[in-house]
C-alpha cells in the first residue's frame, strides 16, 4: 500500500515577486539586476537616522493590477508595518511589510489539476512589502558577502490557502503565477535571477478526514522544478514518518537542489516575535473606486479569457490556444497577423511550428520577430493557393522574407524559382520519368495496388524538387496510369 492510499497531501504556497519598477519601495534606488554589489545602496535603504520612506505608486498599482487579475477584492485602506528582527542583509532592522492588511483579499488562479481538467486554487491574500538584501555565502571562504543592492526592492507575496492537492499541482499553479505577472507586465517572472521565489509549506492528513496536519515550510524555491522537487521529497519523508506512528514537528526547511533533498533550518520553537507596528514614517494610503478602476481599465485581456476566445470563435484547439496564450508577445502576434487573413488554424500553425522554429535557431524571442504581419498573411495566402507548399514556404521563403524589408512572399517565391509548376507539359515530363523508371510498381499499380500512387506522386515531387503541384500531378499520373 503506497501512501497514496492512506494520506492526502495539502499545500500551501507563497510566492515573492519582485516588481519590475525602476526604483525600489520606498526610495529612488535602483532595481536593476547584476549591478556592481552595495552601489544601489542610498541612506533611506540602510534606514539611517533623519531619512524618510516615500510610498512607489507604481509599485501598488502593480500589486493591484494582480489583484484584479486574480479576482481578490482590493483594500481601499492601506498601511505599512515594520516587521522587526535581526539579520545582516537587513540593514534596518526591520522589513516594511502589510502584516493584516493586505492590498489584495481573497481571489483565485485557474490551474490545471492532475486530471487534466482546471480549478481554481483559492487564494488568502496578496501583499505589499520589501526585499532584503542578500547574502552570499559561496564566494569567499572565510566570511559571508553582503550585497544590499536588493534591499529594499518591492514584492507582492502571493499566499495561497491550503488549497494545492499535489506537488504536479503545484507546479501548475507556479507555471501560472509565473505567465500572469509576465502578461502583466509588473514582474520579468526570472527564477534563476530571483525575482520569482517560492516557499511551499507541506502537510499530510489521513485519506477522508478535514483537519490539517502539522506542515513543514520549504523556503526559497528558485525554480519550478525544485518546487515539484522539493514537494515530492516532503511528501515521501512525512509519510514515511506518520507510517512508524512518529509526530511530524512544525519546520522550516530548505532544499538542496544537488541531490533534490531537504533538510531542517529550524524548529517551531525557534520562532521569531517580529513585534510588527505600523510604520511611524508612512502615511497610510486610501485607494479611490476611481484610482481602482483606471487600473482595471488598463489591464490587457487576460490569458484564460484569450485562450476561451480563440478556441471558441476562431475554432482552434485547446492546445494550439493555449499554446498562444503563453506569453503576451506571441498571442500579441497572432491577433496582429489574423487582421490580415482569417484562416485562423493556419496563423496558430505557423506561429507554433516554423515560426518558433526559427525564432529558437536564432536565439531569438518573438517581440524581435521583425516579419511583419501582412507579410506572414501573404505567405499563408500562397500556400492556400496552392502556388508554394508549405515545406518550402517554411524552409526558404520564411527566413528570406524576414531578410528582406521590400519584397512580399510572392515576388521572393518568383525570384527563387520557388512556385509550384502546373504546367501540365512540365509535369508531363517528370510523370514518364518515373512510370519508366519503375516497370514493376506500374504493373503492380495497374493490376489494382490502387495505393501506390502514393509513391509515384512522392517520386515526381523528389524530381521536382517539391514544385511539382501534388494534386494535379495525382490526376495527370492517374491518367498516364490507365494508358
Ligand atoms: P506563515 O506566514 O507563518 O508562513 P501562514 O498561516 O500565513 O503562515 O501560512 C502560510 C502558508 O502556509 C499559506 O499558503 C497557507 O495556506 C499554508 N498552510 C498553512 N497551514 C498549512 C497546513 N497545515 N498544510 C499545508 N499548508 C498550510
Ligand atoms: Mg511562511
């Protein structure tokens, strides 16, 4: 009996973000990455005496703009509190946070749960607050580095309820938090350079019954693949432990990501008293109905209603929808490429298929795209029209229509030889070459292998270097056939 059986695993996750402003929370410093360390570093950062934060209204119209996004009801009256304790990378001593007043309450994010169907995992809260610094531990050998470049930088944490049932759940919900605040354009969603972090808090409970077990909180995932990981191993440790009748201790934990393991940072007990109270420095802000529904009126369509639109109106799959809907940039380019044709399932696969193909040879990503949409539409229009196939309109008139700013699809496939021959003479030609070349599959053909014109019309293709037009060489051959 696996533990499947016997216990349901509950998650909760809290995801960080750091928000793509220019400057940081509370100050003028800035937020970009791989600076020189300590050099984005003013006095209000290191909360020296006599220095005084200042609120970055686009850092809270970003956090509402996930808000609304995720349907969570605004708070319209907002403070900040100082969340006290002692560490170096801290440099005031405390963290600017929204302890029990969160911007945003409640709200949900549609993921895709283990049986292939969506709901909505439940959101708690989102809330404003700083970044520390950082510490690194690696460089030197004798010492900690400090870099406080980062302190200071604004973060929305996203709080999930114990609402995530599996550690593949998990992953989905993270993939999605990641593509909304992308869409949004009010976090780069880079786990590798931090700006997208998660601690996954982890329980079992015995199959059937409701009350929570006692968790354990994994911090500082830096990818979704370690957040899976780092689940998966939590879930096999505790069941392991309830399976010998032992008591789970409420832990913080962190992963090691060389051999995906986790181990113990620090017991329950060892619990910070953060003595939080309002900070005297901030005003408190109050949000109008009005400042709230400016924002709602920026925001772009969002991607589980894009995604609906185009498998219901323009027809196309879920997958090919969805696949749309990924990033912004590419569902941005299809809508700008479908205003020139409406062969919808024809701009989905050329997106997917030879344009991301080459924008991946490359190394490029679609908003450097330069192919004008008008010119992808008159592509499209040739392949339909039967005047280039699609393997060669993807293989060479693609990259060079890309090249070029002046020339449209057509007089490229002109100037490259590249349109389809439906001269019936010139076919003609290639059709005898094959039928003599093959004295034994024509007797075959004609003594009823009706299948093989398959191969007879793949031959002439071969001939012609794939110009010769496939439907008429089919009746030009099944007519030389019956001869
Ligand atoms: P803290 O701020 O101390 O980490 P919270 O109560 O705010 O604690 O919860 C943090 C996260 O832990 C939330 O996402 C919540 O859903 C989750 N969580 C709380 N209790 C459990 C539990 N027993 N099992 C799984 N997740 C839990
Ligand atoms: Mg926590």
């Amino acid at each position: 009996m696996s533990w499947n059986d016997k216990y349901e695993v509950v998650i909760g996750l809290e995801v960080h973000a750091q928000l793509a402003t220019s400057s940081k929370l509370f100050c003028g410093d800035s937020t970009s990455f791989g600076a020189e360390p300590n050099t984005h570093v003013s006095p209000v950062t290191l909360g020296h005496p006599g220095t005084l934060p200042k609120t970055n209204k686009k850092a809270v119209a970003y956090a509402i703009k996930m808000g609304l996004a995720c349907s969570c009801e605004i708070e319209k009256d907002n403070y900040f509190a100082r969340k006290n304790y002692f560490y170096p990378d801290l440099p005031k001593g405390y963290q600017i946070s929204q302890h029990t007043t969160p911007i945003c309450k409640g709200g949900l994010v549609r993921v895709k749960s283990d049986d292939g169907s969506y709901r909505n995992v439940q959101l708690n809260r989102i809330h404003l607050e700083e970044d520390a610094g950082k510490s690194i531990h690696d460089l030197d050998e004798d010492f900690t580095c400090i870099d406080l470049n980062r302190a200071g930088t604004p973060l929305i944490e996203i709080v999930t309820e114990p609402d995530i049932f599996s550690a593949d759940e998990a992953w989905h919900y993270v993939t999605e938090i990641r593509k909304l605040v992308r869409w949004l354009g009010i976090c780069d969603g880079n786990m590798e350079e931090g700006s997208l972090r998660c601690d996954a808090n982890i329980s079992l409970r015995p199959k059937g019954t409701k009350k929570l077990g006692t968790r354990v909180e994994v911090k500082n995932l830096n990818s979704i693949r370690n957040v899976k990981k780092a689940i998966e191993f939590e879930v096999e440790r505790l069941a392991a432990l309830l399976d010998e009748g032992k008591v789970v201790q409420q832990q913080t934990r962190s992963f090691d990501a060389s051999n995906d393991t986790t181990f113990a940072i620090r017991d329950k007990e060892e619990a910070n008293d953060y003595r939080y109270f309002p900070d005297p420095d901030l005003a408190p802000f109050h949000l109008t109905d009005a400042y709230i529904k400016n924002i709602e009126a920026e925001l772009p369509t969002l991607p589980n209603a894009l995604t609906a639109k185009y498998s219901e109106l323009y027809g196309l799959s879920d997958y090919d929808a969805h696949q749309l809907c990924d990033e912004l940039a590419t569902a941005q380019y299809f809508e700008s490429v479908i205003a020139f044709t409406s062969h919808y399932k024809a701009v989905a696969n050329w997106i997917l298929g030879p344009i991301r193909q080459f924008l991946h040879e490359h190394h490029q990503h679609i908003e450097e795209f330069k192919l004008l949409p008008e010119k992808l539409a008159g592509l499209l229009k040739l392949v339909e029209e039967g005047k280039v196939n699609f393997s060669i309109a993807s293989s060479k008139i693609l990259p060079a229509l890309v090249e070029s700013s002046e020339l449209s699809a057509l007089q490229i496939a002109e100037s490259m030889n590249l349109l389809q021959v439906s001269d019936s003479n010139e076919l003609a030609k290639w059709i005898e070459e094959v039928v003599a070349k093959m004295p034994d599959k024509v007797a075959e053909y004609k003594k009823g292998k009706k299948g093989l014109i398959g191969l007879f019309v793949g031959e002439v293709k071969k001939l012609s270097k794939g110009k010769a037009d496939p439907k008429l060489v089919t009746t030009l051959l099944e007519e030389a056939l019956q001869k």
